[in-house]
C-alpha cells in the first residue's frame, strides 16, 4: 500500500506560479487551495507526495 507525506503552503498572489512549480519540481502534487483559516484572501495549498522507504 502506498504511504503519502503532505504539506501546506501559503501562497503569495503575486508569485503562485512559481511557488507550485518549486514544489512540482521535488515531487509535490497540488490537492486543493483554499482560503486562509485568519484571513480569507491569504490562500493556502495543501499538496502530497508519495512517500519514500
């Protein structure tokens, strides 16, 4: 069975692109975004990978 490790990140509107592309780079899948729990325009990413033995 696989095993996952998962992150979360707050993104920066100004540089989201390049945020997710670093993380796809080392091997991080993008699950979902969703705004931030204090502050609703802060959004954050939730991504996961799988994890190695």
């Amino acid at each position: 069975m696989k095993k996952w490790e998962y992150a979360t990140v707050p993104l920066l509107v100004h540089a989201t692109k390049q945020i997710l592309d670093t993380w796809g780079e080392d091997g991080w899948e993008l699950v979902q975004v969703v705004p931030g729990p204090n502050n609703p325009e802060q959004l954050v990413a939730y991504l996961k990978r799988e994890k190695q033995a």
